[in-house]
C-alpha cells in the first residue's frame, strides 16, 4: 500500500480510548471535523517498529453500533465506511476496561462480528489487579477470536505490543479476504444475546476476584447519598471559591509588583509620547490588568482537575442527574454544563453526546450560564474592590469567598430555571435518561494535573497576548483621539471616539445604575469576558494621565472612589447572565446550523442581564447602598 493504512480507536465512553490515542501519537495529531457534521476528527501517525507508519483515528466513544447520538452515528458510519471524507479502517483497535469487561465486551463483540481485523486493547489493567480482579487475557483472545493485548495507556504499558498487533492486522487487511462488504448487524447492546455471550466471555477470563472493593462501596454510599452527597457536593465547591482569595493574595501581589516595575522602567527609559503611551496604558496596564488574575483562575482549575481525576466528577454528575430531571434535562448534560465553567465554547461541543435534539438544544442554549473562567478576572475586581475582606457573622468563612460562591451558584440557579421555561415551550420534550458508568477512585497523577494548569495557564497567556491585547490596544487609540482641547470641561475619555460611543450607551444603561466605566466597558468585553478589566483599566489610566498617585493605585482602589456599592453589585448581576464572548455565538451558530438560535440566545441573555442588574441596583438602593 502507498499510502499509510487506517486503523479506528473504538469502545465504551470511559475506556482510556483518547488517552491510549495521546500516548501513541503524541504530537503527531491534527484535530478537525467531519465535511458536513460538527463532530470533531482527530487523527494521528504512529510509528511501527519497522519505521512504517499508520494513521489512528479517534472515534467518539459509543456503546453499539445503533446511534443515538451526532457522535455515535459518526462512529457508526466511519467503521462502515460510509463518513464523508473519510475512509474505511483497514483495521480496528476496540479499547475495553479491564475492571467492566462484561459491559464492554458488548460493542467489542459487535464489532468483532462486521469481520474487520480486530485488536482488543484490554486497558487500564493495573486498576483492575488494584482492585483484587485477574484476568487471563489469553483466555479472552481464544473466546475472542481476536489478539487481546494488555494496555495502561496513561503510564504507556503495552505500547509496543499493541503496535506490533496493529503492524500484524494491517498487513493482513492488505489481502482481499479481508475486505469485506461491512453491514451493521442487528446486534446492540440491550441484545440478551450479546449481553449473555459477553457475561460468559469474562467470567471465563477471570483467573481470581477478590472483593477488595468495600472502601469504595463505602465512599459511594456516602458521596452518591442524595443528602450527604450533595451536601459534601457544595461544601467542596465552596472551599474552591474560599482558595480562589485565600490562596492567591501573594501571587497577585507579585504580578502587580512586576507589571508597576515594567511600567516605571518604560517610563524612565523611553521618551514621552505616542509608543510610551501605548506601552504604559495600552498593553501594560490594560493586559497587566487581566493577567493578575492569573493565580486565581489556575486555583479554580487545580481544584476541578484533582476533582475530575479521582473519579469524584461522575459521582457529582450521579447527584446533580435528579435536580436536572426536575427541570427537564437529563444527567448526560452535566458534563458539557461542567465543561462550560471552563469555557462555553468545549462545553457545546460536547452536547453532541446527547441523542435527544430537544435536551441538547437546550443544554447549548443555558450552557453561558455556566460561570466561564473568563469572568473570574471581573468578579475578583469588583468583589476586591467592594466586599470586605473579613469573616461572616464571626466564622472562619470568607465574605468574599462567599460572595463569589454565591455568584456561581446564580448561574446554576439561572441555567436550570431557564431550561425548566425552555423544555415547556420551544424545546419541548420528553425527559431521557441515561446510564452512568462509575470510574474507580484513584490518587491522582501529579504530573497530569501539573500538565493540565501548564496548558491552561499557556492558553490564558495567549488569549492575553493576542485577543486581549489586540482589543485593549483599539481601545487605547479610540480612548486617545481626538484630543481634548487644553482647559476643555470635559477629560480625554469622555472626548474621545469611544468615550462618545460610551455617552450614548451609558444612557440605555444608566436605569440599571451604570456609569460612563461600565458603558465602555460593554462592548469590548463581547470579545472576551475579560477584556471588561482591561478596558477599565485603560480608561483610568488615560484618565489620570501623569498623576503619579493616581497611578500607584489598583484599578480596584480607583474604583472604590467613583462607583456606589449599589452599582458595582449591578455589574456582578449583569455578568451572571450577560452573553458571553462572539466564540460561544459563533460556535453556537455552528452547532445549531444557523443564526435562528444563536440570535435568540444573545436575546434572552441580554433581557435577563439587563432585568437582574436593574432588579440588583434598586434593591441595593432601597437598602442606602446607593
């Protein structure tokens, strides 16, 4: 063959099948979609012992060969051979879970049955031997029919001998016996047939089974308690907001520090003018002024990654699918609804998971609910700047930590009341459940999360180093020009091109009580949630222009002397609900084939920010917050 033959990673959702793809492409992997669908294909080159080359195709986990989901019927049609764009495998590697190979073994036994050279990847096998299971995986292969090798692909076990297995099966595709014409079979996973023949297949790869599972039955009886459980749910989420202050005062401090040394040095070394400006107020203090934040956004995400790689993450999906039904979602939207505290754009496109179009519409369309990181950077400023930092009513807790709890928490509220109206109306339908695979707890893997922040880390950097500063820099030039006339009655803000842009939105605005900042802040922000921070910052610093006291304060401390505590209580209201950058109405427009709901979404966001910050505003303002 000239060019290098195809092989598909197939299995169960939870099987290791993505990270077994990471570790035998590494860096040599491209991700895109499918022509005409918006599943995403990420495919990769690995290198056999003798230097040849395969191609691995990623497929998104599926439990049978019959679809219920945009992601399943991908699968389905790429194993066929009837994608798009794409040709059929040559061969396929089907990664199982060694501690639920009963449950897994169904789709592996279908695919078994379309008559394609077939590899079992029987992974993460150190897990289940943990656990007191030994398997035979010998045994399995003779049942099987099919090489069986032993993977644990998060710690590159058995890579070499996997490969060899591709290396064996791809050649033997090469024959004409091997080709044969794929139809699906009318076999699935509810199939007491299939279910009976994949029951007997592992019970006879068990060489022992101890039942050192009872610590975990115990865990699970107390985190999965529909009290307990969610009790300990809120606690946890809690502590993660006290960390997000506690534990990132010093850092910020650092940053800070650098950033007004950055400042100073390009003011003592460079000459007056139209560059040193734009270095001082433009780049360094408007995108200084968002990677402060930097710290509290990592904290955020240590907590979720240690939460997600010891297994508990399923556990809280589990506890949170009962609330979702009331509402008329199933728990199969959890995750995207987690995803998107991350980012709404990954947390869309993981709705393709869901086979209902109703429930998934729905999931996208309260998915901006989701507290982003990207608000982060605006509530600490506000939350900073005008909530105390001390204790609540004598405790140990935090009042800031509390109040940005409380913020998140408003979110969720929001999503969830948004789809209970939305699932009675234009998404109307019926509620679906769903099946709930339970990963074992485990410690996590310090280098994995230790990657995972990098990452993270790099791609706020970024966002800052391109996004942002390109957008704090227009904004600088339409803040800067035209100048203000000597002794004019009015600052350079408010003459400017966008100080008059700002005039006139501040009027639509001024009901829900805010100001000139927050007018200008608006629209910037429609690019990046954080760009709000930076674009306030901007404007002070125009604003103060030389005044060097002026400029030893934080934006925060600024703030404090112009805006009531009503207003600024305003603001954190509007950004619970307000849309969220143009990539959530972009990737929304993708998901959804059109502008009709991307448009309705921007719609009803926009009502409830406008309605919420007003009703925040006046309730603040009857109790003398104004």
């Amino acid at each position: 063959m000239n060019s290098a033959p195809i092989v598909a990673l197939t299995g169960n959702p939870n099987a290791g099948k993505s990270s077994l793809f990471n570790a035998l492409t590494g860096a040599r992997q491209k991700i895109a979609n499918y022509p005409g669908v918006t599943v995403e294909r990420k495919a990769g080159m690995a290198a056999l012992a003798d230097g040849r080359m395969v191609k691995l195709i990623d497929l998104p986990g599926t439990y049978s060969l019959d679809p219920s989901s945009p992601d399943e019927q991908v699968t389905r049609d790429v194993i066929l051979g009837r994608q798009a764009g794409e040709a059929r495998p040559d061969a396929l590697v089907v990664v199982v879970d060694a501690a639920n190979l009963e449950n897994h073994l169904c789709f592996a036994l279908e695919l078994i049955d379309l008559g394609l050279p077939t590899i079992v990847a029987l992974n993460m096998l150190d897990l289940a031997e943990r656990d007191g299971l030994m398997l035979d995986p010998a045994k399995l292969s003779a049942d099987l029919g099919v090489p069986v090798v032993s993977t644990v692909a998060v710690r590159k076990r058995g890579l070499d001998d996997l490969l060899e297995a591709v290396d064996a099966a791809t050649r033997a595709a090469q024959t004409p016996s091997a080709q044969p014409d794929l139809v699906a079979p009318q076999l699935h996973s509810s199939d007491a047939n299939v279910r009976r023949r994949a029951r007997d297949i592992a019970k006879a790869a068990i060489i022992s089974e101890t039942p050192v599972r009872r610590w975990t039955q115990r865990f699970d009886a107390i985190f999965l308690h529909p009290v307990a459980g969610l009790t300990i749910l809120l606690g946890l989420m809690f502590l993660m907001f006290q960390a997000v202050y506690a534990w990132s005062e010093a850092p910020i401090g650092w940053i800070e520090d650098g950033f007004a040394a950055a400042q100073t040095w390009v003011a003592g070394n460079m000459p007056a003018g139209f560059l040193q400006d734009l270095i001082i107020e433009g780049a360094l203090g408007g995108v200084g002024s968002v990677i402060v934040f930097l710290p509290q956004i990592l904290i955020l995400f240590l907590f979720i990654l240690l939460l997600e790689s010891t297994g508990y993450m399923t556990r809280a999906a589990f506890l949170m699918d009962g609330l979702m039904s009331k509402v008329g979602l199933s728990g199969r939207g959890f995750i995207p609804l987690l995803s998107s505290f991350a980012c709404a754009v990954p947390g869309i496109m993981a709705t393709r998971a869901i086979p209902d179009p109703k429930d998934r519409l729905t999931t996208i369309l309260i998915a901006p609910l989701m507290t982003c990181s990207a608000r982060l950077p605006v509530y600490t400023l506000i939350i900073g700047a005008f909530i105390p930092a001390r204790p609540v009513g004598g405790t140990i807790i935090g009042l800031q930590g509390f109040v940005l709890f409380c913020l998140y928490i408003a979110g969720i509220v929001g999503a969830l009341l948004v789809a209970l109206v939305l699932r009675r109306t234009l998404a109307k339908g019926n509620n679906t459940g769903f099946m709930m695979e339970m990963p074992r707890y485990q410690w996590p893997r310090m280098a994995d999360v230790l990657l995972a922040l990098w990452q993270r880390a790099w791609l706020f950097l970024r966002r800052a180093g391109t996004i942002i500063f390109a957008t704090t820099v227009a904004l600088w030039l339409l803040l800067s020009y035209p100048k203000a006339p000597e002794g004019a009655d009015v600052s350079q803000v408010e003459y400017s091109v966008a100080g008059r842009i700002a005039s006139g939105i501040e009027v639509v605005v001024a009901p829900i009580g805010f100001n000139h900042d927050i007018a200008l802040a608006l629209i910037p922000a429609m690019a990046a949630r954080e760009v709000a921070v930076s674009a306030m910052a901007t404007a002070n610093a125009i604003e103060v222009g030389d005044d060097e006291e002026a400029l030893a304060q934080s934006l925060g401390e600024r703030l404090q002397s112009k805006w009531s505590l009503a207003t600024a209580l305003a603001f954190l209201a509007w950004f619970i609900f307000a849309p969220q950058c143009v990539s959530t109405i972009a990737i929304t427009r993708r998901e959804t084939n059109g502008w009709k709901w991307p448009m309705f979404m921007v719609g009803y966001l926009f009502a409830l920010a406008y309605i919420a910050a007003g009703i925040t505003y006046w309730t603040a303002i009857s109790f003398g917050l104004g």
